[in-house]
C-alpha cells in the first residue's frame, strides 16, 4: 500500500520558516534596543545595517528553504508491505529505505504543536539496534491524515508477526525440520569431498 505524505506537510514548512522570521525579527529587535537604553551614543549605522543584515537573511533562508523543502515532500514517500516498511525520498540523490518488519521493534506516534493546529501526524519506526540516527528511530512516516489508524494497524501487524515468528521458532516440527536439511546438506558435503579425494 503505498501512502504519500498530505500537503499539510508543506502548509507545516511554511509555518516553521514564518516562525524562524519571526524569531529571528525579535532577536534583531532586542539588539536594536539595547543600543537605545544609552541615549548619548549615535547608533543609527549600526541600525541600519541591522536592519539590511536581517532582511538579507530572511530572504535568503526563504528563497533557499523553501523549493527544497516543497521538492523533498514531493518526492516522499511510503509503502508498507507485508514484509517491510519502505520509505523513498531525496532531491538530487534518491534514497530507497527499506525497514524489515522482523527488525522493527515499536512505532512512536509524533504530533508536534503544528501537527496537531494542522490535523497531521507522524509515525517514527524503531528497531532494535539497527538505527544509525542519534534520534534512535531508523525512519518516519510523516505528514499523515490518517495517521492513528495506521499506527494501530501498523501495531496489529507487528504484533501478529512477531507471535507467528514465535510459534514458528518454538516449534518442535520446524527445528526438527532444519536439522534434517541441515544433515541432506552435509551428506552432500561429505559425498562432494570423497569424489575429490579419489
């Protein structure tokens, strides 16, 4: 089944870049202040340049943030299979992830404050000891509408593999089963070997 992350997902980019402007007007607000408290000193050039420092740099986080974070989403998406959890995304460099669903140990449900204002969710992936992220999580199904549905299906199936995983291993049929295959293989072995010593 594939699922692609809804535009929402974008409307939260644009959210987070007005919200870095924003932060970043305050900040220059606060310098601009502190100049003022000494009324004897001319810091009108320093003003100034404060204030063309801030604008340049807003422009430029916009016009380089913003075609990149639009074309990642874009080009995101998910597919859960029976098996496995892949996850394709990249820009320039396509990157195809697939997460086994033996390795997967819990999924996380994630709803940041504009998650939630927006209606969307994400899903973090955990596995057991296979993460290269700091985060801990080897992937993330973001920008879902249907996201609490599909975290409890995605829940049901891992529980439902891992207890047939289990019933399979603890299975005296299966073991019994391997170790005959385990003995044809070595009979075949040994048989190969003795044709080489002759």
């Amino acid at each position: 089944m594939e699922i692609r992350p809804d535009k929402k997902l974008i409307t939260k980019s644009w959210l987070i870049l007005i919200t870095l402007s924003i932060v970043i007007v305050l900040f220059a607000f606060v310098l601009y202040l502190i100049p003022a408290i000494d009324a004897d000193v001319d810091f009108t050039p320093f003003t100034f340049y404060l204030w063309w420092v801030v604008i340049i740099v807003i422009l430029l986080m916009w016009i380089i943030s913003a075609p990149i974070m639009i074309l990642w989403i874009k080009n995101l998406s998910y597919f859960i299979e029976d098996d496995k959890i892949v996850i394709k995304k990249g820009i320039l460099t396509k990157v195809k992830q697939n997460i086994p669903l033996r390795m997967i140990t819990d999924f996380m449900l994630e709803r940041t404050l504009y998650d939630r204002w927006l209606g969307i969710g994400s899903i973090k992936i955990q596995t057991a000891g296979q993460t290269q992220n700091a985060t801990g999580y080897e992937g993330k199904l973001a920008g879902l509408l249907n996201w609490d549905e599909l975290h409890e299906k995605l829940r049901s199936d891992l529980s439902g593999a891992k207890s047939s995983e289990n019933d399979l291993s603890k299975s005296p049929k299966s073991e019994q089963g391997t170790l005959e295959n385990i003995l044809i293989e070595l009979k075949k072995i040994s048989g190969i070997m003795e044709e080489r010593k002759k």
